[in-house]
C-alpha cells in the first residue's frame, strides 16, 4: 500500500470543460505575454526585482533575497511607507480625485472617499494614534465592522510603523482577547456596534469583557457607527476616547510617513482557525506590499477605470490583501462593502454590483453555493453586464459551483480565477492569469510567475503526475509570512521541517493533471482513508454538488472497525428539494457511479446548514468530533455554533 498522504487518489476528476481565454479579453490583458513563466521561472530574483519598480521606495535594496532556510528577507535595506504607496503617491497624479474607497453600509448609507480625501484621513488617525502614545513597533488592535474607519486605521498604522492586528468584528470577547494578549496590543480601536442582517452587533460591550482579560491595552478608540441614541455604550474614563473626539484633538494634517525597512513588521493576522488554534502570522513591509500589488494587477487584470469588488471582509486576509493593499498600492477603485450578502434581500451583492457598474468581483466558494441554493433569480433580477472577470477564493471550488458562477453571474462571458493562498502565503500564488491561461472548472491551474508550487509524497520526492500529494512551494515569495509572533519554533516546525527548511509545506493537498494544473484536494487533516484508499474531501464533495438536488456537501470519515473509515456525507439540499431516504439513496449511489464504489458514502444526512468558520469554510473537524463522540474541538471561530447543536441531534437521532 502506498504511503503517500493521497497516493491512491488517481485519475478520479474527469472534467473535461475547458475554457481559453477570450481573445479580446487576452488581447487587452494586463499580462499576455506567455514568456512572463520562463523569465520567472529562469530568474526569480531578476523577476522580483524588476516587478518592484512597480512600488515606490525611499531608498533601494542592496541585496533582492537574502535566504538563510528558513529564514528569508526581501528587498534587504530597502526602506519604503505603505501607506504613502497606496495613498500618497497617487494624490500627486490625476488619482487625486478618483474614487478609491466606494464604501456602502448595510442600512444603504455611502460614503465614498477619494484619493485625497483618504490622505487627509489617513494622516489626521496617524497623528491621532501618536496623540495616544503610539509609537513605530507598538501592536494596535483593531476591532470594527466593515466601515472605512477600518481601512483608514490599518493605513495610519502603516504610516507610523505600528504593525496592526484586525480582529475579525464577529468574534467573541475570548477570541478578541487571547489575539489581543498574544501580540499584546498597546491600543484597541472599535465601535459602539456595527450592522449584522439588520441587527446590530455589540462590539463595544463585546471588546469591554474582552479588556477585562488583556492587561497591555492602555487606550481604546470607539467609532461611534451607530449612534449613542440608538445603542448606548459604556466608556471608561481614562481609557475610552470617541474617535471623533480624538480626531478633534489633532493638530495639524500631514503626518510624514516613517521611511520603513523593507523587514519592517506590517501586521499580525491569525489565521481562520479551520484546522485548530489559530496562528499569529506576521507579515512586512517591501515583500507584502510588492506580492499583493503584483498580483492585484495581474490575476484581477484590474485598471484605472474598473470597478472592483471583493466580499471578504477585512478581518480575513483576502480582505487586507484584496480589498486594501493590493487594490490601492496600484490606485484602483475598491467597493466594501459593510453587511450580510442577503439583507435585505438575497441580491444584495447583485444590487451593488448593477448600482456601482462593478466590473471584477471577487468571493468565496461557499458564497457561490449559497447562491446557488438561493436560485439563480436573484442574479437575473439585475444587470450584471458590467461584470468582466470573476474570482474565487477560500475553499476548492466544486466544478459545478465553477459553472453556475461563469453561466449566472458571468453571463458565460467572464473568466474565473480560482485563487489558491493562504493566510501565511501573503497573496495569491496558484491561479490563473485571465489573459492567458486556459480554464478548467475545479482546478486552480498554476504557480503564478516567479513561484514553485509542487507535489511530493510522504519523503518528499516529486509525484507523478495523476498522483496526490503534500501541496508544498519550494522556493521563497516576497509576500510570505516572516515568522508566528512569538512563536518562531512553530513556524519551523509547522511549515518548515517535514522536507527540510527550504521546502514550505501547506498542509493542503493536491495533485496536478496531465496538463499540468494544479488541483486542491482539501486539507490532509481531512482527507479520509477507506480501506486503504486515501479520499479527498474535495472530489467526495464535488460529485455529490453535482447532483442538481444538491447545493453543498461537507464529507468525514468516521472510525471504521473494517473498513478504517467510513463515509459520512453532510449534505445540503437546493432551495425547494425534499430530503427523503430516496434522495439519500440516490445521492450515495451517484458519488459511487462518478468516482467509484469505494467512495459511495456509507450515511446521509440532511442538513440545513453546515458548520462554517467565521472566514466561510466548512469546518469538518468539528462534524468529526460530533460523528466519533468526541467533546466539540475549539468552536471559537464558528460562524453560528447552534447549526452543530442542530447537526448532532439530528446525528444523535439516527444512530
Ligand atoms: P487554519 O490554518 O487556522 O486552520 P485556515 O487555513 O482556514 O485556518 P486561511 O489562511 O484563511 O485559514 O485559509 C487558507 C486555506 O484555505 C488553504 O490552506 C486552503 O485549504 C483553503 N483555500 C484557499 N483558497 C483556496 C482555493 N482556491 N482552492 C482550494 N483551497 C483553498
Ligand atoms: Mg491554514
């Protein structure tokens, strides 16, 4: 028996659609020259530094990489500002006046702030986070909804050399406080409370018990989003300030940015939680800036006159990356937007993208099967001919889900990125390049230029094509993390030990077709083993989506005397579809018919939601734990904790 993490795992995807680029699309492509791989690929470096004219810098590195396995610095003496690369500069060209944050609240307020009106907000909250004693390497916490104070905090923060640490708005005082005390923040911004599906969430009185707990924190700053009249709030004498007030006391407006070394720490982000405790990635200044720049430019194909929307929110990744600093280091346009994609209605995103003549757009997997499971009228309600890429991000995306978005958000007419990263990854690095690469639904396709993704089995050579294995990158990228804030052993052990320091190791798995794109099977934490036969989660889920009964499918393996594991399949049905024991038989039957009888799940159940993670991701650790009877696993970054209430009745009810 092989003992490769998915040696046995061959051959099983048979999608056979394929989509090339449009040759207009590709024809006005920010990259269309095919020979960007080889340049890359022959020298990385070269390639780098030359894609770093694209940023501007006090002064220049001496030295491109600097590598000491598994250490790495870019762009060594390099020093440069972010924010005076995503703001200052382009107040200095016609950008002045272009719109760079199109802002809209979930009750239907606006605000649009231009170029220079983000310059004037971004230097009066720098002088605001001096006034409070701030000073370069102090950690800020910030916890706010989506409104631009968050954007606007997190620049200001870069302005004076304060790494920042976004706390996503949904979590729980105990969460806000173990990320708090871990970088031991000096400073926490939030609000009185932010909109949720038309309620509002109690931020204030949330980060008030979190404080509680984190002895570092020394001032918090409160926006007042929603208003005293409407959600009264406590503030502590000495400690809280109204934003607005600490705003009023600042003198002056132009706080000059710090000239940063290019290692200069620029945030700590923990990481979504899918897989267990989160982790403190850290992330610096010249590499980040330039990976998420470049990419923004090349993957979103984004120009001067587009419109651009990504979903996310700010507290995951894709939002720092995607909607803040890539977007506005190359002056575009960005849409944030504050509240839940069906308030008030299920064509919220539809709505904005008509009203605002959104041209790229950019969201998650489980977005587009919720879509799905809402039906596609709610697309169809509106104009989307604005619309000219679409992007994913988050999950592997089912081919099915890959279609249904191409077909009814993108009028058949839009390519589909499928963007594989991380957290740690900093920017996207396995995707397509729109004006280039030749589509195929489920399959994040490829490295993008200047990176070496690979499969290896269990010692760490390369597979063969057809076979799965540990989804590694084998050389270093400008936008990796540097390190876990303070906790450099397990980043060395987590990412750099299994092949040796030079080899990052994911934890995803994946194998690569015969065309030679990459397909992401899930994460080897949940890949399943049936009678000795390594599943991906991914495959289980996809054939299973691809019932038309079927919106979205979450698949574990449950301790098996026999067989090792056995299958057990969550399932959510479309909008309007019966869950009977027929259906269940008839599902079972179909995964067997599309991939094989060995993965004909042994059980259905029928469930109205699954279990998410705050960051949208199908938690199938915690199914596992109701499935084996264990106690329920770290819950804290759960999207809604009563679905697995929900799930384990149900479960315990058909045992
Ligand atoms: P934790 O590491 O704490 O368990 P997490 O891995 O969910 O949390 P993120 O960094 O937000 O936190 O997510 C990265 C993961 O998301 C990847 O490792 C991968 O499993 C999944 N992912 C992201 N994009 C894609 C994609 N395009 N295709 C397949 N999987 C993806
Ligand atoms: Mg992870």
């Amino acid at each position: 028996m092989s003992t490769d993490p998915m040696g046995t795992i061959t051959g099983l995807l048979t999608e056979t659609r394929r989509y090339p680029p449009p040759e207009d699309f590709a024809a006005q492509a920010n990259i269309n020259d095919p020979a960007v791989y080889e340049r890359a690929r022959k020298d990385p470096e070269g390639f780098w530094a030359e894609a770093a004219e694209l940023l501007d810098w006090d002064q220049r590195w001496e030295k491109v990489l600097d590598w000491n396995p598994p250490w790495v610095k870019w762009f060594v003496g390099g020093k440069l500002n972010v924010s005076y690369n995503c703001v200052d500069r382009h107040i200095k060209t016609w950008r002045r006046n272009k719109a760079a944050l199109v802002w809209e609240g979930e009750p239907g307020d606006e605000r649009i702030l231009t170029y220079q009106d983000l310059y004037r907000e971004v230097n009066r909250a720098a002088l605001m986070l001096k006034n409070l004693g701030v000073q370069t390497g102090d950690r800020v916490a910030i916890y706010l909804p989506m409104i631009p104070e968050l954007p606007i905090i997190m620049l200001a923060c870069s302005r004076i050399g304060a790494p920042h640490s976004v706390v996503f708005g949904g979590f729980s005082p105990n969460a806000l406080a173990d990320r708090i005390n871990d970088c031991e923040a000096k400073v926490l911004i939030t609000a009185d409370g932010g909109y949720r599906r038309g309620g509002i969430v109690p931020l204030k009185e949330n980060a008030d018990k979190a404080l509680e707990q984190t002895p570092s924190v020394e001032r918090v700053v409160v926006v007042e989003r929603v208003g005293r009249d409407k959600h009264p709030v406590q503030m502590r004498e000495g400690r809280d300030i109204w934003w607005h007030d600490a705003m009023a006391q600042v003198s002056g407006n132009y706080c000059p940015p710090e000239s940063l070394d290019s290692e200069h720490p620029l945030f700590i982000l923990y990481t979504s939680g899918t897989t267990g405790k989160p982790k403190g990635v850290l992330h610096t200044t010249g590499g980040y800036l330039l990976g998420v720049a470049l990419t923004t430019k090349w993957v979103f194909d984004l120009k001067d006159e587009d419109v651009y929307f990504c979903t996310a929110d700010i507290g995951w990744v894709t939002g720092h990356s995607y909607i803040l600093y890539g977007p506005l280091a190359i002056g575009a346009t960005s849409v944030m937007y504050e509240g839940a994609p069906d308030w008030p209605d299920k064509d919220r995103f539809w709505d904005i993208v008509e009203r605002r003549g959104v041209n790229i757009f950019y969201t998650a997997p489980t977005a587009i099967r919720s879509f799905m499971r809402w039906g596609p009228e709610y697309p169809a309600k509106h104009d989307l001919s604005s619309l000219r890429l679409l992007g994913t991000v988050g999950e592997p995306i089912n081919p099915e889900a890959w279609v249904w978005y191409r077909e009814h958000i993108g009028g058949g007419r839009c390519p589909v990125v499928d963007t594989w990263w991380q957290t740690e990854t900093g920017m996207i690095l396995i995707t397509p390049l729109p004006g280039l690469t030749t589509l195929t639904p489920g399959s994040a396709t490829r490295g993008f230029p200047g990176i070496e993704p690979d499969i290896v089995d269990e010692q760490g050579n390369s597979v063969p094509r057809g076979q799965g294995g540990y989804l590694v990158i084998k050389r270093p990228w400008p936008a990796m993390f540097r390190t876990l804030w303070g906790d450099p052993d397990r980043y060395v052990n987590s990412y750099f030990s299994k092949f040796g320091p030079t080899v990052y190791v994911s934890g995803d798995g994946a194998k690569q077709d015969e065309d030679g794109d990459f397909w992401i099977m899930g994460r080897l934490d949940d890949v399943l083993n049936v009678s000795g036969h390594r599943l991906g989660t991914m495959e289980l889920e996809s054939a299973l989506v691809s019932h038309p009964a079927v919106a979205e499918a979450a698949v574990i393996g449950v301790s098996h005397e026999i067989k090792g594991q056995a299958i057990a399949a969550f399932v959510t049905p479309r909008a309007g579809v019966e869950p009977t024991d027929e259906l269940a038989r008839e599902l079972r039957q179909h995964v067997a018919e599309t991939i094989g009888p060995i993965a004909r799940p042994d059980r259905i159940y029928f469930t109205a939601e699954l279990p998410k993670t705050r960051s949208a991701k199908i938690m199938r650790r915690l199914l596992r734990d109701i499935a084996e009877g264990r106690v329920l696993g770290d819950t804290t970054t759960l999207t809604d904790p009563s679905v697995l209430e929900e799930i384990k009745q149900r479960y315990a009810a058909s045992e």
